[in-house]
C-alpha cells in the first residue's frame, strides 16, 4: 500500500501542480507566505532493508492556501500521532517527499505506538542533485541561503497546521516534529518570525527532534523567545541528536568559517542544567553509533541509517 505524505512547500511552480518534475528549486518571494502549495502524495516502493525511499506515484489536490478538505480530516482525526519532517541540504522536491515517506514506514516498524504517525513535509528549495565529496561550496552555501530566507515560510505552514495540530491533539493525538541537518538552520528562522511576527507562545509539538543540526551550536543563545530558544515556547520537550563523527558537518564548519554545527557536539553549554534543563532537553550523543553502512556521507544519515537511532527516536516518541 503506498505511503501518505501530506507536504507544503515553497518551492516555485515550474509547470503543472501535480507534476513532481515543477517543483523547482527556488524560492517564492519572501512577502508572499499565502502562495505556499500545499497537497498529497502517495510513495509506492520503500524498502526498509534495502534503504530504498521508493518513488512518488501521484500528487493529490495540490494548491495554494491550504490542504484540501479531505488531507484537513486526515491529519485532524482522532487516534493516530501526527509527525512534521524538515529535510536536510541537497534534496529535491521529490527526495523530500520520499525521505517524509520513508521516515514514517521505519518510525511505523519501530513497535512504539506512539511512533506510527501521519506525516506532513515541508520542503524548502535545495538544489537537490547530488553534491558528492568534497561537498561543493558554492552549491552548499546556495542551499543555506535558502534555507534561511525559507523561515518566514516555514512559520506560515506553522500557522496554517496550528488549528489542525490543535484538533489532532483534542482528539487524543500528539504532535512531533523531525528536523534534519539544515532543516534546523530553517526551523531556526522560522521559530525567530513566529514570534517577531506577534504569535503567540502555543504547544505545536509535545516533542521537537533535531537531528545532525547544521546550524550554529549557538542557536539556543539568543535571549528567548529569538532564534531555536524559542523553540521550548512552542514544543514540550527538546531532544537533540549530535555525533563527532558526521564527516558532512565537519566540512560545513570549515566552510563556516570554523563555527561549530549543532549536530556535533551538540549546543554550547549543554551541560548547563540552568540554561537546558532535564525536564525540557535530552542530548544524544550517536557518535558510537556505527550499525549501519558508516562512510563519508552516510555519517550525516545516521538518524534514519541506524538501528540504534531509530529505536531511540521512537523510544523518545514513546514517552
């Protein structure tokens, strides 16, 4: 049976709506948040053993300003969890949608109820083609720029899932959100325009998870509620997954002028109970974590790669 993605994104239309191949790889204008598509698509082929994402069989009622009636009932029912994956760097549209997939299959199979959920994606325009190694600097710092300037997007897809998120939860469901390497430079700008733009504090998740952050690990050090600080006035829990051993981040480091990544060793002063503390932050250390195919770039995978990161990431989803 294919796989249900529900996605938003920002990405300009090239050509039909329902076509994978129009979702290009630039941004809209930045004024222009209510020209969001939002849809379906349904992912055929995912293979857990083989790592295979599958491939997207059809897009579903794609439009502009918001889901279509039927996508609003099935994210808003009772009596199933809803996830928000944020992709990472060099994905495509189609990539997003089929990584969304294959994250809710492998969370489905962990056995942790709580990790079978319907899933929503936001894709933001990375280039998507495959920058090999040594990552292409110019290519990474485009899909950075990007990234950032896609936060004030990113915050009017919060907006527009708040409702559904709240009639989820007032059916039972609770909320998790997924953010993978520079999808976290993402979140970041978008939790700083939620509140600059005069939104409210509101629980959107009961758990937000960021995985091999690509962002500064000073994010957290703007006064609250600026930058991912704020993202504890928006999600119950925190739980943050860093390896010393993601080769890609080492590279983005370099190419950061030697600024640390979140996804290394975590946030700066992290040990500090008073500024992260137990109640609202959990730090995972994956750097041991090599039961999967470690190599160069599969290190920056490791979330989704590992049977160890799996099985801790439902386990959080669990609590």
């Amino acid at each position: 049976m294919p796989t249900t993605v529900h996605f938003i994104t920002n990405r300009v239309l090239s050509g039909a709506a329902d076509s994978v191949a129009s979702y290009a790889a630039r941004i809209q204008a930045p004024s222009d948040p209510a020209g969001l598509v939002y849809g379906t698509a349904f992912v055929d082929g995912i293979d857990l053993a083989a790592n295979c994402t599958g491939s997207i069989m059809a897009l579903q009622e794609p439009s502009a300003g918001g889901f279509a009636p039927a996508a609003v009932a099935d994210l808003s029912r009772p009596g199933r969890n809803l996830l928000l994956f944020l992709h990472g760097f060099d994905n495509s549209f189609a990539d997003a949608i089929t990584r969304a997939a294959f994250n809710r299959e492998w969370l489905a199979a962990s056995g942790v109820a709580a990790a079978d959920t319907s899933v929503v994606a936001f894709s933001w325009p990375s280039l998507g083609h495959a920058l090999g190694f040594p990552i292409l600097q110019r290519d990474y710092e485009r899909d950075q720029l990007m990234a950032r300037s896609s936060g004030l997007h990113l915050m009017a897809a919060l907006a527009a899932l708040r409702p559904i998120l709240a009639q989820a939860r007032a059916g039972g469901a609770r909320c998790f959100l997924l953010a993978h390497s520079m999808g976290n430079l993402a979140l970041q700008n978008a939790v700083e325009n939620w509140f600059l733009h005069g939104n409210d504090a509101v629980r959107l998740f009961d758990l937000s998870l960021l995985a091999a952050g690509d962002c500064s690990f000073d994010a957290f050090e703007q006064p609250s509620p600026a930058q991912l600080q704020g993202l504890t006035r928006l999600s119950g829990r925190v739980g943050v997954y860093y390896s010393h051993v993601d080769h890609v981040l080492q590279l983005s480091a370099v190419v950061n002028g030697g600024m640390p990544r979140l996804g290394q060793d975590g946030p700066r002063h992290r040990l500090d109970p008073s500024t992260f503390p137990a109640d609202a932050f959990r730090f995972v250390d994956a750097t041991a974590w090599r039961d999967y195919d470690f190599n160069l770039l599969s290190s920056h995978q490791y979330y989704r790669r590992s049977p160890s990161a799996r099985a801790d990431i439902a386990m959080q989803m669990g609590l």
